[in-house]
C-alpha cells in the first residue's frame, strides 16, 4: 500500500522474500528508495490516481540500489475507501518459468539415463576387451610401436570415464537421511581451499537455526562441489581473483507439487552458491542444464545437468540468477520432517 508521496504504508508477508527485507524495513521506504525516479513504474501509478482505474504491465524490470528482479507483473488499483492510498500488487512469473525448466531439466536428465543404460552395457564390456589387448601389445610389440598400444589403452579409459559419469544419472532410488547442510558446505569449502579455490576469498553466510536437509550426503556434496568449481572457474576466467559466498536461508513460500497427486512438497530451506564472476551469457542461460553444453574446451557438458538431477531425485529445485559481476545457483530443498522421517 502506497500513500500519495509514494511511501510503502503497508507490505504482506510475501513482500518479505520478494524484497529481501522486513515489514518494518519496508514501511520505512518510499518506491525512490528501492528504485530510480524514472522507472516505468511510477508512470503507472500516475496513470491509475489520474485516471481512478486498475492498470496491469506485464514483464517488468525492476533494477535498483536494492533490487533487482524481472518478469514482474504489477498491477496498481485505487483504495475505494481510502482514495490516498494505492494497492501495488507485484507477481514473480519467474517462479513459474523455474519450476517449467525444471520439468525440462528432468526429461532432458531421463534421456540421458536411457542413453547410459545402453552405453554401459553395449560399450563397457567390449571396452575391457579392447584395454587388456592393448596391455598385452605393449609388452610384445617393438618401442616404436608400444606408444600407440598405450593411446589404445589411455583412450579406451577415456571412453569409459565418460561412460561411468554417464552411469550417474541412472534412475535408482536414492539413500536418504538426515543431512547437516552446514557441515557439507564446510567440507565443500575445505576442498576447495586446498585444490581448485586456493586463491580465492570465500564468504560464508549462514543461519544457524536451520533444521537437517532429508537427503543423501554424498550426492549433495557431489552437487555443491561441482557449482563451486564452475564459481571458481568463473571467476579465474575472469579476474583471476574474487569471492565466493556460501549462503544459508529459510523461505516458506516455495512449494512444489508431486506429479501424480495431490501434495506439494515444501522446499524451505534454500542454499546459495554466489560468485563475482563475469555472469554467465544471455545465449546459453536457457540450455543450462542441457547434457553436453558446456563453455569450457575441456569440459563434458554433465555437471550442471547431473546437479539438476540430484536435486530432482531429492524433491528439489535448483535455478540459476545472473547478471554481469553475480551469479546465484540456488538450491531448494526439503527439510526432515519429525513424523516417522517422513516428507
């Protein structure tokens, strides 16, 4: 609720994630305060106290000092009883468009499993083959020959490293528990540290309130291992030096239907992987979870692709927010809930 000079008099609850601050922070703001004084925005609002009726615009960007958010629809409406006051009512159609691509991520994540099923039977065993008569040949062969008995056998390990990454997004039930989000993140970090990440400044934000994630240890630190290295790749790629922020948090409002029935699972416990990198191109952000496309010469094109499909398996989310200078993967995910370790 906006007043005539355009200072929030009122905000829901939902206007607390949406703006990342309070309600008591909020009512303290004028719109000036969070965006610039020629936004489209307040052309609307001018429009609907002239003209006394309800305005929608879709696909709206709001950029400011301490927002940035787009695909907004906002919808001004005069108070009937109060005609001082205006309603602002703004809609994130990019919640929606997240939970569409993960639909795509995961059919996209099921072909490749098919894929690897086949691979795995057909090529690994004829693989073995071909490696152990090519161990046999360098024994036996003369020296100039022996080198390409060996690239026979360091390709035939190629090929079926490729295979056993591939073998990963095979559809088997996961093993889940009770996981401390906070002790994987701190294990992810100290592995960075020591390897990849070495030169790079990590921040850590966490709620220390937060309860276990209901989920398989192992697959987790897979997934927040690899998002780390594609941060730190980002980065090096860049600059050659950054920051890296590890962020924990609790939200309500993201809940995600189960295919098939009737509930919705509630995913309130969202872990941030932030880097300061270049951001990541307008041309690739809708295929990011497509096997094989990758950026990198040397890369496979399966990380963010089998990430998608981990937090799926998990009953997660997984989205991806970037703009030049900030990349933000976030992961939704459920918490355990104390009925039998039942979700």
């Amino acid at each position: 609720m906006l007043d005539t000079a355009c200072r929030i008099r009122y905000a829901n609850s939902a206007a607390e994630p949406f703006f990342g601050m309070s309600k008591s922070q909020l009512a303290q703001l004028g719109l000036s305060d969070l965006l610039p004084g020629d936004h489209p925005l307040f052309q609307l609002i001018a429009q609907v106290r002239a003209t006394g009726v309800t305005i929608v615009e879709h696909e709206l960007m709001l950029e400011g000092p301490r927002l940035s958010r787009s695909g907004i629809t906002v919808q001004g409406a005069p108070v009937t009883d109060d005609p001082e006051f205006l309603a602002l009512t703004l809609h994130d159609a990019s919640a929606a468009r997240t939970l569409d691509r993960q639909m795509t991520f995961r059919n996209a994540a099921r072909s490749v499993s098919g894929m690897a099923a086949i691979l795995a039977h057909e090529v690994k065993n004829p693989l073995s083959g071909i490696r152990g008569a090519a161990q046999l040949l360098e024994s036996t062969v003369i020296e100039g020959d022996r080198e390409l008995a060996v690239l026979i056998r360091d390709e035939a390990d190629r090929i079926r490293a490729l295979v056993e990454r591939m073998e990963m997004f095979s559809e088997k039930p996961i093993d889940r528990k009770p996981v401390n989000i906070h002790r994987v993140l701190e294990h992810v970090r100290l592995l960075a540290q020591r390897g990849f990440a070495a030169h790079i400044r990590f921040v850590e934000n966490y709620d220390p309130s937060l309860p276990p994630v209901w989920g398989n240890r192992d697959q987790l630190v897979q997934v927040l291992l690899n998002l780390v290295k594609n941060a730190a790749e980002a980065i090096t790629a860049d600059t050659g030096s950054g920051e890296i922020t590890l962020c924990t948090g609790y939200r309500h409002s993201i809940r995600l239907a189960v295919p098939g029935s009737d509930q919705r699972m509630h995913l309130p416990l969202v872990v941030t992987v932030r880097d300061t990198g270049p951001g990541i191109s307008e041309a690739i952000r809708p295929h990011l979870f497509e096997p094989f496309l990758t950026t990198k010469v040397t890369g496979t094109g399966l990380g963010l692709a089998l990430a998608a499909k981990i937090i799926g398996d998990h009953g997660g989310l997984i989205e991806i927010d970037s703009r030049p200078g900030r990349t933000d993967v976030r992961l939704h995910l459920p918490v355990l809930v104390e009925n039998e370790g039942e979700l």
